[in-house]
C-alpha cells in the first residue's frame, strides 16, 4: 500500500525547527517549572490553526491539550507525551539545549526522551488538518509537563479532568525506536530502618551493630529469586536494587541505626502487597540479638501493566509502521515505568508507546534522534490514526 501523498509530503525541516524549538524551551523536572516549553507548544500549535489549552494545576506545571475532530463521529484516540526532562548532567561535547542537528541527528537533553515524540505528533497533527481530517472520530493530544518526577501534575491531571475520557485507544511517544511497547513495568520505592544499639567501639559485643544487620540483609533481599514473568517484555522478570543507604553517627560509636532504600521494578500480575511480602520474608530472616527493623514504602510509583499484542488496535498499528517503515515492529514490553501506566489503570484506555527515540539515549549525556526517524513517527501516527478511526483492523 502506498503512504498517501499528504503523508509523503511532510517536511524534514518544518519537523526539525519544531524540535529544536522544543529542546531549546526549558522544561527541566525538577525543579518542574515548564511553562516555557508550554508556551512554545501552544505557539506552535497556533500557528497551525489547531487549538492549544494550557491547563496549569500544579505550579509551574504546565500542560497543553490539543486536538481535531473528523469528518463524521467516532472512535476517539489519545496521543500522549511528556515534554518535562531530567537536568543534563555532564560529559555532553555540545550545549545539551542547542537542538543541533549534524550528519542526520538532532542532538539535546530530550531529543530521544521525548520531545521528538511529541513533535512528532503536532507534525501529524497538523498533516492530517491539511488533509481535511480524513477520519472518523476525534484524536485528543495531551503535551503533559510532568512525567519524570511522577506525573501528578501531568497524565494524572488530564485523566482527573476526563480529557480524553472514554476513548478506544491511546498511545504515548516514549522512547521506542519506532517498535511497539505492549506494556511496562511496574515501580515500587521502599526504604528500610534497621534499629540496632550503640556501645562503645572498644567494647563491640556490648552493642548490636546496625550496619552488620544491614549488610546481611542486603544481600539476602538482592538475592530474592521472583516468580513472576512475561515473555514480551524487554526485561521479563521483576527486579530489586538497593541504592541508597546512611548509617552510624561517629566513628567509634556501634551504630545503633541503618537506613536503605530499594528499588523494586514489579511485572504484571505482582502487587505492593507481594511485594513487600517478599522483602519483609528477607529480612526477618537476618534478624538478630538488639537487631529490629521497620519497613514502609515511599513511593507507589507507577504500576506494571501489559496488553494483548493481538488487540485490533495493535495490529493495526504495527501494520502502519510497516508500511511506513518497510518491515515488521518488534512487540514488547518496556524495561522501565511509562504514563501508559496511569492512561491503563486510572483511565482504562487500552494504550502502547510508540515513539522516534532511542531507550538507552534516554537521561544519556548527548542525547540524539534520528530526524529521519522523527518524520516517520509523524507518517506512523497519522496513518494509524486513519485506519483506526475507520474502525477497521
């Protein structure tokens, strides 16, 4: 099947000066103030003549709803995308907000993660207005601010105020090297306080020595064997990292307390419950004389969810992405937690990542994205647009 002409006709370089606008506009998370990206998102999707609502409920917060609706009633579809980024950090050989574009790359501090998703759904956008909404139904776009730091003020804001409620699909623009993610892994934050007693360093037995108590506990809970799996995920087991801990007041004290945090990555089907039954398992297993411990999580994060990959849905798209592409998407699940997420359990819209980026550039210092791969995100969500809001399959 030939891409229509409206879709072969989108511009490298109108796709391009949107992005680098974008990566240029800041919008780092944290601290979270991001309405100067915003305010580029809504001139832009001005100056195409789609509609641009900002809609700020956490300070700083901004988010902007767009969309266009078809030539008769239908189906509605969400495009989702974060455009709030992670501070640049070091080692980057340009200016990590530049947007500079050489030998087929657009190089900046969310060029992958994902403000080139997000362009490209606008340029789409924008295509399809051209066209003359060659559709049924409506799509809802969502340009949320807040994602990285765990989108209170973003996704969780639009699904509070029902943009977009009730539609038949979603797909978000993470970082997926134009494949398809079927689901995510869930994320769960708990940190550990080990009480033990103090004494003198000259007289060790007569205290009960926190830091020991920790280390045995440590490597037993990184050690935990899990249960659950899933074959289409990217990583298809739950796991467990210990990556902070603080302890002891002096030198020569027994340190009569220990605190560690952990990071537990669930796949579907696992709870906080499970969970926190497992590592509680643990560590009462390592349990000493003067040794105590509490437990509590700190962060519910996102939860782990998966779809079916047969959905027509996903058929569908995974056939446009061909089409555009030349060959087949691989179909998985991703590694990390996405605002698929939230559109699943707190929306119940059946959702996937689609996007132009590169998973393993995202938080990376020179951060790129193939422009060329930009433009053909834009062509994929154009053209899935069509057949799924045609309802066909």
């Amino acid at each position: 099947m030939e891409l229509p002409k409206f879709l072969k006709s989108i511009d490298p370089e109108d796709t391009r000066d949107l992005l680098g606008k974008l990566i240029r506009s800041k919008s780092l998370n944290p601290p979270g103030d991001v309405r100067e990206c915003a305010a580029v998102i809504v001139e832009e999707l001005k100056r195409r003549k789609l509609p641009a609502e900002t809609i700020e409920e956490k300070p700083g917060v901004a988010n902007v709803v767009s969309g266009l609706d078809g030539q008769a009633d239908g189906k509605t579809l969400i495009w989702n995308g974060h455009f709030d980024v992670v501070p640049p950090g070091e080692d980057w050989q340009s200016d990590p907000f530049s947007g500079e574009y050489r030998e087929g790359y657009i190089y900046g501090r969310g060029a992958s993660d994902m403000k080139s998703g997000l362009a490209a759904m606008i340029i789409a956008l924008d295509a399809l207005k051209k066209a003359g909404a060659p559709f049924q139904g409506r799509i809802v776009l969502q340009a949320v601010g807040d994602e990285e730091t765990g989108s209170d003020g973003g996704t969780l804001v639009m699904s509070g105020k029902k943009i977009g409620a009730g539609a038949d699909f979603a797909i978000v623009s993470e970082p997926t090297n134009l494949n398809v993610s079927i689901g995510n892994r869930g994320l769960r934050w708990f940190e550990v306080y080990v009480k033990g007693r103090a004494s003198h360093a000259g007289r060790p037995y007569l205290g009960a020595n926190a830091i020991h108590a920790t280390a045995r506990m440590i490597g037993r809970v990184e050690n935990l064997r899990f249960k659950a799996h899933h074959s289409l995920f990217e990583i298809p087991h739950p796991s467990l990292s210990v990556t902070m801990i603080q302890g002891g007041t002096k030198i020569n004290i027994i340190p009569d307390r220990c605190t560690f945090a952990i990071d537990r990555r669930m796949i579907p089907g696992e709870t906080s419950e499970s969970a926190l039954q497992e590592i509680e398992e643990a560590l009462r297993q390592n349990l000493s004389e003067g040794i105590a411990y509490d437990i509590r999580i700190t962060h519910e994060g996102w939860d782990p969810y998966a779809i079916n990959p047969d959905l027509p849905p996903v058929r569908s798209l995974c056939r446009a992405i061909e089409e555009v592409v030349g060959q087949p998407p691989q179909v998985k699940g991703k590694a990390g937690c996405t605002d698929a997420s939230h559109l699943f359990h707190r929306a119940h819209i059946p959702v996937v990542c689609f996007g132009p980026g590169l998973e393993d550039l995202s938080h990376a210092a020179n951060e790129r994205v193939s422009l060329e791969k930009v433009v053909q995100a834009a062509q994929v969500y154009a053209l899935s647009a069509m057949t799924l809001l045609e309802g066909k399959s």
